[in-house]
C-alpha cells in the first residue's frame, strides 16, 4: 500500500511539475483543433458542457462524460474522451478513452489509448494501448509494440522490450517462448 501511495505521489508531482512547461503547447494544439485551446472544461456530457468537443483544454476538465479533442492538465470524469491531438497530465475515470497520443498517468477501471501512450496507465480491469514506453497495471494488460513492463493477470503485447509478469504472459512477435506462465520478457 505505502508503494502505491508513493507512486501514485510521484506521478501527481511529476504531472505538476510538467504542466507550466506544457502551456507554451497552447498554440500548436490551437492548430490542431477547430477552435483555440481553453484552460478549464465542466461537462455533464457530450453536448451539456462549458466548451465545444471541438476544443482542446489546458489545466483542468471536470464532468461526469468528457469529451474534447485533448486535455493538457488534470482530467477528471466518470468517463473520459479525447479525440485527437496530443493529451498530457493525469486522467482519472471509471472508463478513459484517448484516440490521439497521451504522456502522463491513468487510473480508473478501463484505459484505451488508441495512439502512442508513455507513462503509467493503471486501468484496474483492462488496459490498452498501441505503442509507447509504459508500465502497465491491470488485470488484463494489452499493447502492440511496448518498451516497459506489464504486471497483471493476462499480458498480451505483439512486440515487447521488457517484462510481463502475471498468470498469462504472451509476447506474440517473439520467435519462441510466445507465452510463458508467470514471466515472460524479450530484449
């Protein structure tokens, strides 16, 4: 539990730390969207929210359903959404979806980022992601190509450099030892 704490403490420093060097991105994700960047989003759900979906957020997003184009900053929802362009910071939520890529920290029961993802994705139930440098957390851990380690129930990844370890490891672009009970590693 104090490991859980720590790390948890060490991820919410690095993301406050990162942030004010993260608000000169404002006009690149200004390009990257139809409208400019905003600094702070409050949502009940798509459509019932401060900003357009549209809309890239700096700093903060609150809500029960989020969704914009990117989140730089602290983003907190039952559920998440971004849908494009380059999300930074933490995201917690009971369901976290990022179609673009993500640099930071998740935790809630299910994480999806469907673009590069570097960093700690803590995704109780299941976790995924296509590419990046990560340790995952979950009981169901899925990457395409990963650089990092995997700790969970079942690990699944098409290309690793790294560990797994859990019940099921699989490491399908190996040449042999594809899946190994407990550990499993490609270097």
């Amino acid at each position: 539990m104090k490991t859980t704490r720590l790390l948890f403490a060490l991820v919410l420093g690095w993301a406050a730390a990162s942030i004010p060097g993260h608000l000169d991105a404002q006009d690149r994700l200004a390009q990257e969207t139809t409208t400019a960047a905003e600094s702070f989003e409050l949502s009940l759900w798509p459509g019932v929210q401060l900003r357009g979906a549209d809309s890239a957020i700096q700093i903060l997003r609150l809500g029960l359903f989020n969704k914009n184009v990117s989140v730089q900053g602290l983003d907190v929802g039952l559920v998440n959404q971004n849908t494009g362009g380059v999300s930074k910071g933490v995201q917690l939520g009971i369901v976290s979806v990022v179609y673009g890529d993500f640099g930071g920290a998740h935790f809630g029961a299910v994480s999806i980022v469907e673009g590069e993802f570097n960093g700690f994705q803590n995704g109780v139930l299941y976790n995924k992601m296509r590419s990046g440098e990560t340790f995952q957390l979950g009981l169901f851990n899925r990457a395409g190509d990963i650089d990092g380690l995997q700790i969970g129930l079942v690990n699944w990844a098409e290309n690793m450099r790294g560990i797994q370890v859990g019940l099921v490891n699989i490491i399908s672009g190996k040449e042999s030892f594809q899946f190994m009970p407990i550990v499993n590693w490609s270097f």
